[in-house]
C-alpha cells in the first residue's frame, strides 16, 4: 500500500479592505516611500479596522470562501490548528471561536504560537494527523492582526506589519503528493530580539506597562534580520539537499514575507530562479503567520498537480524552518 500523505487540497484567504499606505505612513511617522521600498519591498499593507474586530472574524471569510471551493461543509472538520500571535483573546483558543462562528461542530481545535514560522509548524503538526489515519479533513489557518500590537509611533517596525489570514485544508493523498518533508527549528534564545514585552505571565498588564508602549511588538531589526537571512536560506537548502531536489527541480519557491532582502537571499542560496519565487510583500507587507497562506491563494491557479513547492520561513522566538511538499491537484 503506498505512503499516505497531507495534501493541501484547497486554500483560500482574506484580506481587510483598509490600504494603510507608505504615503500615509509618511503622515503618521518620519519615514518615506523611498526608504522603506528600498530596505523592505514594502509598498502597502492591510489594516483590519472596526471595533470588537479580531483575527477569526478574517478567518470566518477565509474559511468559507475554502469550504465552498471545496464542496464540503463545515461540520465535515475533524481538527483546526489555527497559528497566530495575535490569537482574539489569551485564552480560550481563536480555533474554539471559529469552529463556533463557521459551525464546525464536530471538530476540535487549537492555536499554535511560532510567530513567523506558526504557519509551517502548522502544516507539519495537522499533517501528522493525516498521516496516522487518525483524521481526514484538518484546516491549518495562518492568520494574525499584526495592527492590533503595532506601535504606529515606532518607525522600524509600524512600516513591516499588514493584517490578513489564509486557510488551507489538509486531507489523504495515495498519489504521492503531499508534504514530502519537512525541517522545523526553534532557540528561545532570540527572545530578547523580537517580543511583546507585557501582557503575558511574566509582565501582567498594568498602567506602567501601557505607558511604556509595551504591549505591541518590539524589535531589534538588524539584528534579527542577521539571524533570518542566513537561517532560512540555509533551512530552505538544507530540505532540498535531503530530497536531493536541485534548483531546477522546483516549481515554486514560497518565502515568508518580511523583507524583500531576506527573501532574495533565499532564492539566492537555493539557485531558484527569480520567476518561480513568490512574492507579495509589496501589497500586503508582513502578515507574521499568514503570508506563506496569502502567497498560496494568490499563486494557487499557476500551481499544477505534482508540482515541487518548497516553502520557508523565519520568526520571532526564533523559529524557522522549511516545508517540501508536491501540490497535490
Ligand atoms: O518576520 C519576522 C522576522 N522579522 C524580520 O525578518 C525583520 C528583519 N529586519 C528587517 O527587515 C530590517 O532590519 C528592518 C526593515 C526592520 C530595518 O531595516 P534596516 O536596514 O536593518 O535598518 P536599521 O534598523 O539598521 O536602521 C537604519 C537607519 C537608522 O538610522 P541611522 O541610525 O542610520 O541614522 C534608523 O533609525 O534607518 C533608520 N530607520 C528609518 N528611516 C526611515 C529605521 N526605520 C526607518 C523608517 N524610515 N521607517
């Protein structure tokens, strides 16, 4: 009996209507289109505006507009792992408030935290759950409301972040298509680098702690830029190597979205050439855990059935961590 594998048999996104603009970000911080198009690639980015708005209500489109692709109904859904930073609330888990809001009301769920990478760990951790013959249909989410802990007052890192969410659905392959392998790492080390300083166990919310702006993202640029541009490249190389996939062997390459630079040198360090690297930074800026999703979405109609997709990544913790899978339809 040949290998079962998880194949992505359908993916769909959502993006907010907001366009937060260089040109309006001119307006709200010293900062200038020429600058940030030349250091990021950056061009624009999706804001999620209105009150009492949260990352599952971008899911809530994501998703449906995923099912009615697929065919199927929400009730089909055995497990959704939803991989966010900015999950709605510490707890419960934003995939409890999906199922509800989607009716998915014989699946469980649960949220996953990577940052940057959240999206990979992902789709290694539901593929297992194909693989075992335990389910058949999970949704793996990458969605985050980067705006929700932006400093719009801290010009290194309010121009990175946009708003958005992707779906994809994980089920059975027997044709040898699928998530053929993956390569996943972590180093708490990095902590001091990229973080939210309050909010969590360690420093509670406080009147302090929101003086202090401490309750958005910080982080120190160049130097996690240093660890990203060498470790995904080399992550993304190192899952080809283990297939014995050359540069010519791939269709697509699908980097996360966090600066143009670090995705060049990606390309760079696995030979892909520059027409079968995804890109969209440019629209939709660094959308932490759903870029990798946003890319499938806007790219899925080039895609045809066997095609190499390798699929890397770099954040904040740090993790990072590469995905070689066959595209399955
Ligand atoms: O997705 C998760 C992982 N995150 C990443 O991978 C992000 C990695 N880091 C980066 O992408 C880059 O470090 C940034 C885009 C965040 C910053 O670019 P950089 O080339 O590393 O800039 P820098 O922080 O070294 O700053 C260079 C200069 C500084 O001025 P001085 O000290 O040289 O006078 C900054 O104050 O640019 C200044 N600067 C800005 N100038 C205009 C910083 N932000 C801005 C800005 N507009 N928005």
């Amino acid at each position: 009996m040949s290998k079962i594998h998880a194949a992505i048999t359908a993916v769909h996104a959502y993006v907010p209507d907001y366009i937060l603009t260089n040109q309006e970000l001119e307006t709200m911080v010293d900062t200038n289109d020429e600058w940030i198009t030349t250091r990021t690639g950056i061009k624009e980015r999706r804001i999620l505006k209105g009150e009492g708005l949260g990352t599952s209500d971008m899911a809530v489109p994501a998703v449906n507009g995923l099912l009615k692709k697929r065919g199927i109904g929400a009730e089909e859904i055995d497990l959704i792992i939803f991989c966010t930073t900015t999950p709605d609330f510490v707890f419960p888990a934003t995939a409890n408030i999906l199922a509800d809001k989607i009716g998915a009301k014989n699946a469980w769920g649960y949220d996953l935290s990577a940052a940057c990478s959240g999206f990979l760990f992902g789709l290694a951790t539901g593929s297992q759950f194909i693989e075992s013959g335990k389910y058949k249909k999970v949704l793996i989410i990458g969605g985050d409301k980067m705006s929700s802990i932006t400093n719009y007052q801290d010009r290194a890192t309010c121009i990175i972040f946009g708003d958005g969410c992707g779906a994809v659905l994980l089920e059975p392959n027997d044709e040898g298509n699928g998530i053929i392998d993956s390569i996943l790492k972590s180093d708490g080390s990095g902590v001091p680098y990229l973080h939210q300083k309050a909010g969590g166990s360690v420093k509670p919310a406080s009147h302090e702690t929101v003086d202090a702006r401490e309750h958005y993202a910080y982080q120190e640029g160049q130097a996690v830029f240093k660890f990203a541009v060498t470790n995904m490249a080399d992550v993304a190389a190192e899952v080809m190597e283990r297939n014995n996939l050359k540069a010519e062997d791939i269709a697509w390459l699908v980097p996360h979205q966090a600066n143009k630079r670090i995705i060049d040198a990606t390309a760079n360090r696995t030979g892909v050439s520059a027409d079968k690297v995804i890109i969209n930074i440019e629209k939709y800026g660094n959308t932490t855990n759903a870029t990798i999703p946003l890319c499938l979405w806007e790219w899925e109609t080039k895609f045809k059935k066997g095609d190499n997709l390798i699929l890397a990544a770099f954040g904040g913790g740090f993790t990072w961590g590469s995905i070689y899978l066959k595209w399955a339809y």
